[in-house]
C-alpha cells in the first residue's frame, strides 16, 4: 500500500477531504521523524513503538579496493509492533 492509497482509505473511511486527510498523515510522519531524530521514542497503543536503535562500531570491507574500514557507531529507526498487533496479524493473515 502506498501513501497514496492509504490517504484514499482513511478519506473514505472518515469522510474527511483526501486534501486534509494527507496533511495529517504527513504531519504524522513528520511528527514520529521529529521524535526519533531527537532520540524520543514514540508509544502508539495497540500498534507499536517507534525508537531510536544504536548500532554499534563495527569493521567492514570494501569489495572493490579489498580493503577495511570503520563503520562508525550510529543511530537508525526502529519499530516494534505491540503484540494486539502482532497477535491480530498472525490470526488473520492467509
């Protein structure tokens, strides 16, 4: 499902203007990148977390030139889903 499509959903669902309905799903996601970037976590009850994860220093290689280097230690998004979410995708996906 694409941004697009769900946009259309919830419109349809909520019978609010697709025009509306996306700026609030932009803000959303803005909102929840906001948070992270700022090493917040974001709790969605019966959904899931969003939170920083940190990744550790670690060695790799360059294929190409054979030779290491260092990739240094960094933060990427995590998502944890709550396990009522968990729970209803196990039960209902075919």
């Amino acid at each position: 499902m694409t941004k697009a499509e769900l946009v259309s959903k919830i419109s349809e669902k909520t019978g609010v203007e697709k025009l509306t309905t996306l700026a609030i799903v932009e803000s959303m996601m803005n909102e929840i990148k906001d948070s992270i970037s700022a090493n917040e976590a974001v709790f969605l009850r019966g959904f899931g977390t969003f939170k920083p994860k940190k990744r550790a220093e670690k060695t790799g290689r360059n294929i190409k030139k054979n030779t290491t280097i260092i990739i240094p230690a960094h933060h990427i998004p995590a998502f944890k889903p709550a396990k009522v979410f968990v729970e209803e995708v196990k039960n209902n996906v075919k």
